[in-house]
C-alpha cells in the first residue's frame, strides 16, 4: 500500500509523446479525419483522369504516323499512274480512307480535289446544333487540357484560296523530304489529321485531311467510365467512413465521459462500460479503462484507509513523545527526568520501527500489483519492435539482423510491454556504442525448456570486470564523446528487474563468434503447450 504525503490542486505538467501529437491536423475530429483519408484516395483515383488525356496524345500520334504512311503509299501510286488516271485513284483512295485528298501542281494551285469528284466522306459538325452534354464535354476538355499543361493545337479552318502557301505543311515540304504531319481541332473539338506528301511526277504536292472524331469519342467514353466508377467509389466510401466513424467515435465519446466521472469523481462508484461484444481495440480500450479505473478506485481507497491507520499509529507515540519533551521542563528530579527521557528515546525508537513497516508495505504493495502474464511470441514481439525503431529511426546509421524463430517457436508467459521495454534498452545501449554503420545482430532459440535470447554488437565490448557492475543502479558507462546525463544509468537495471521478475537471467558474454564487441545473453522460461 502507498501512503499520501501531500496534495495539492495545482495543476501538474503533462509530458506528451511526440510521436502521437498531431499538427496541421489538431482541431479536426476523428470523423473529419477518417472522411479526409478516404477522399484522398478518391481524389488519386481521379488523377486517372489526366492519364486519359496522355492516352488521347498517344492515339493522336499513332494516327498521325498512319497519316504520313498512307500519304506516302498514295504519292507513290500516284507517281506511277498517268493523268487521267489519277483522278479515280485519288477518288478511291479518299473513299477507302474516309479522308479528303487533294492534289496540287508545281505553280501551287489545285488542280485535283476529291470532295469535287465524290461525296465528301466527312462533315465538321456545328458545336451550336449539339446538345448540352457536348458542351459539358468540350468543357471538361478544356479543363483538363489547362491542368496538364497540354501544348496548345490551333483551330483548323479551310482557307479562301486552296493553295499550297496556304498549308504550312505543303509550304515547307521540299522534294526530297519524308511527308510530314499535324493536327488541329474542328470547330467541335475533334482533331483533324493532316498529312502533306511530295510526288515526283511533275513536282506535284498531295495533301490529307480526315476528322478523326473517333479519338475524341474513345476517350470520352472511357472518361464517362471513370466519372462513374469514381462517383461509386466516392458514395460507398463516405457511407463506409461514416459506418467506421460511428462504430469509433460514439464509443470513445462514451469512455471519455466515464473518464470525466471518474477525474471528477462526484460518484462513489463509476462504471466504466466495458463493451464485452467488441474484440477490436475499441473494445481492449473499453476493458482496459474499465480495469484501470477498478484498480484506481481501489488504490485511492487503500491509500485513504492506509493514511488513516498511519495517522493513527504515529499520534499516539507523537503524543507522548511532545508530553515528555514538555515535561522536562517543569521537572528538577533527576531520576524523573531521566525516566522522561527514556520514555521520549522509546517513542522515537517506535516511530522509527513505523516509518521502516510502512517503507516495507509500500514495498508489498507494489509487489502485489504484478501483471498477470500471459503468452508473449519473442519473435513477433521484436518483429513489430525492430519495424518501429526502423519507422522512428532510432536504429541511425546502425543495421540490425534478426534470425526470426519460427511462430510459436520462441513463446514464453510474461509481460509484452514490459519485455519490450527490456530489448529496447538493450539495443538502445548497443546503438549508442556500435560505431557508424555497424550491425546489430539477434538470435533467439529455443533451449530445453528455455527461450535463450542474445543480442550482439561490433562496438568495444564490455570488459570482465564490469559485466556485473552495469546491471547495478545508476552505473554508467557511456561512450566517448556522448553528452553528460543523456542516461540515468538505470536502463539494464530495470531490465534486470524485469528479466528477474519473469524468472529468468540476463548476463553479459563474450560474442558467440570471438568478434570484437558486447553481447548480451536473455534466458527466459518456455511457454507450457497447450
């Protein structure tokens, strides 16, 4: 039992844990937090959408390399065809192609164009005849177009005369030139493919035109695909946040309400919900609060009682220790006075021998407040210990190996936490005298009916003599160069402590292998089988 020596009603500072403070993200609730979360990957999800816009460069592209193909197998067939017969070929090949072709001579003019000789195998469409969802559309072009930082394509026009200087791509085409091409956008948005080739009969120039309205009409159809399943996605993921919210928040509101009860204890007793039908980590808060509230009712009422019967016990011989101590004064008789004095020497003796019971109760107390242990894996345990050390990087430029038993191979009954408070010590040490780029290396095996645990290092080692004097209280024995009072020097005491605690044995040894450096040696009872 614990005695109260003092209170007060001042407030005490409270140490917070860096690692679970939170910044830019303080004022917001859990549930706004968990909505954040899943509308950031609805918002990835989205990006899918700038991607459409690289797949429509690509069938551009793909389209403008058949453009310069085709007007090249055409000038060719065209080179080789006699001048009455051109007109037919032109007329089928535009036929075949769903393009317009046209045939200039060398002076520039026009002399062949095969919308003049057949029906024209493609329309521009007005954008004012359209419906509204092609508004939507070319608008949402436009915006993607803006964001991606697509270059510009200018608007295609036919000009007032048809004459070679008025194609930049026949303009600049010399005779011995590969054909070459460009796009432009109709006045719907659709990108018009043109092609420009040089036939060596009679210096002629050909020239291809085709409104490729199928690239655009791919890419919104696979854009509408995305928009949906992204509206979908985004509609199940809000309900599902707001499910998960729920099922967190309301019971964490409930704990913190009982929590408050209990702070402000205006009850004599306080239940704090336990949640028996959660098996999540809601439901272990739940139960642990529960427990700990149990337990800290408990502790204040042993303390109260406790303080109670020490008052008690220290009253009566402070009593009668003031009343002989007042009593010298007024009495001359020697042999009173001495009996006075040895009544105040035996009351400080009895008060001595109360201080000493009550430092051995505490003592007890503490004692009996022991986990219960259960079964702890130690290569799941230093598993999920080493992960965490290397997220914090706590491990510096040190590397650690770790021969991972196999599951259920290294079990023992004991304290998870308060063994991992052990090896986290242990290899904190061992970081802190591994020089730069050293390795730490962890083995753990099964022994007989023990789990033998060894952690090595590559720093100096640890000298003979002092292999039992760093397990003692506040020795330390740092590292060159380490700033003063960086350790408290209790770090492999406490670890001692526990190790003992679990009934079993830490000592330091020489590294299995005969390398330079420290190793330490954890030899722990094996888990019953089940």
């Amino acid at each position: 039992m614990g005695l109260v020596i003092a209170t007060t009603n001042k407030p005490t500072a409270s140490i917070d844990d860096p690692e679970l403070s939170l910044r830019w993200s303080a004022r917001l609730s859990l549930t706004t937090r968990i909505l954040a979360v899943n509308i950031l990957a609805i918002a990835l999800l989205a990006g899918s959408l700038f991607y459409l816009d690289n797949y429509r460069d690509e069938l551009t592209h793909e389209r403008l390399s058949q453009a310069r193909l085709q007007t090249k197998i055409i000038s060719d067939a065209l080179d080789r065809q006699t001048p009455e017969n051109r007109e037919d070929l032109i007329t089928k090949f535009a036929t075949d192609l769903e393009s317009r072709l046209r045939l200039y001579d060398d002076s520039g003019a026009k002399i062949v164009d095969s919308f003049d000789l057949a029906e024209p195998t493609y329309r521009f469409r007005d954008p004012e005849a359209q419906p509204w969802q092609k508004d939507v559309a070319r608008t949402l072009d436009q915006s993607i177009e803006f964001i991606v930082l697509s270059a510009p394509i200018t608007a295609f026009a036919e000009p007032e005369i048809d004459q070679v200087s008025a194609w930049p791509e026949l303009e600049l085409l010399s005779a011995d030139q590969e054909p070459n091409s460009a796009v432009r956008y109709a006045p719907d948005r659709t990108p018009v493919i043109i092609a420009a080739a040089h036939v060596p009969s009679g210096n002629h120039r050909l020239l291809l035109t085709s409104n490729a309205r199928d690239i655009t009409r791919i890419v919104r159809a696979e854009r509408s695909n995305v928009v949906l399943v992204i509206f979908l996605t985004a509609l199940v993921s809000v309900l599902l946040s707001l499910f998960l919210a729920r099922t967190i928040v309301r019971p964490i509101r409930k704990l913190a309400r009982a929590a408050v009860r209990v702070r402000l204890g205006r009850a004599p007793e306080i239940t704090v919900p336990r949640m028996p039908d959660r098996r999540d980590e809601i439901g272990q808060l739940a139960r642990a609060l529960a427990d700990m509230s149990g337990a800290l009712r408990y502790r204040i009422d042993a303390t109260e009682a406790f303080a109670a019967d020490v008052s008690h016990e220290i009253k009566n011989p402070l009593a009668s220790l003031r009343s002989a101590l007042e009593g010298l004064d007024r009495v001359d008789d020697p042999e009173l006075r001495k009996q006075l004095l040895d009544v105040a020497n035996d009351d400080v003796r009895r008060i001595d021998r109360l201080i000493n019971d009550i430092s051995e109760a505490s003592r007890v107390d503490a004692e009996l407040a022991r986990t219960k242990f259960e079964k702890v894996d130690i290569g799941q345990m230093l598993d999920q210990l080493l992960a965490a050390r290397e997220q914090r990087d706590t491990n510096e430029s040190v590397k650690i190996a770790f021969a991972r038993p196999g599951r259920g191979v290294a079990t023992i009954m004991g304290d998870d936490d308060r063994l991992e408070r052990v090896f986290s010590n242990i290899l904190d040490n061992a970081v802190s005298f591994s020089p730069e780029d050293g390795l730490i290396e962890i083995l753990a095996t099964p022994d007989a009916g023990e789990v033998v645990i060894q952690i090595s290092d590559t720093g100096p080692g640890i000298a003979e003599e002092q292999r039992q004097n760093i397990f003692k209280r506040f020795h330390s024995d740092r590292p060159a160069g380490e700033a003063f009072g960086k350790h408290s020097g209790l770090g492999l005491a406490i670890a001692k402590t526990i190790i003992e605690g679990h009934e079993g044995t830490i000592k330091s040894i020489d590294r299995p292998d005969g390398q330079k450096g420290a190793c330490f040696e954890i030899r722990l009872p094996k888990a019953p089988a089940t």
